[in-house]
C-alpha cells in the first residue's frame, strides 16, 4: 500500500493545521482576557464591598477593628467623636 501526497494534498493539509492553530491561538486569547477582566473587576467589587462594611460600622459609632495579619488598628468615626462632646 502506497501513500502518495500532492502539492495539493500538501498545501491544503497545512492550511488546515495552520487554521485550527489560528483558532485555537484566537480562543485562547480572548479567554485570557477574559479572565482578567473578570479578575480586576472581581478585586474591585471586593475593595469596595470592604469600604462599605467599614464605613456602615463605623456610622454605628462604634470602634471598628481593622487588621491584616499581625497588624490591627482600630478605626472610630470622627463624627461620632465631635457628637460625645
């Protein structure tokens, strides 16, 4: 059994694998994007979901207590300071 191959064979054999791997790069791409549109705007939504908790427990004007680790510091309203005296 002979296999024989054209310049036509050929060619559109790798047309073909030249567009599967455009396809493919193409995808890729966009997905990668994607998910970093999506990262940013999810970090963002976080950030800012943390801002609002501080600033609504802070109106109660109580101490609020912040940390990050081994740092703590406690946050207080200065409205609240100026109405206790």
């Amino acid at each position: 059994m002979e296999i024989t191959l054209s310049k036509k064979t050929i060619g559109s054999l790798i047309l073909f694998l030249w567009l599967v791997f455009s396809v493919v790069y193409i995808t890729n791409d966009i997905w990668s994007n994607y998910k970093d549109v999506q990262l940013v705007l999810a970090y963002d939504q976080g950030r800012a979901d943390v801002i609002n908790t501080i600033i609504q427990e802070a109106e109660t004007c109580q101490i609020v207590p912040v940390f990050s680790g081994e740092k703590e510091i406690m946050i207080v309203n200065m409205a609240c300071l100026e109405l206790t005296q």
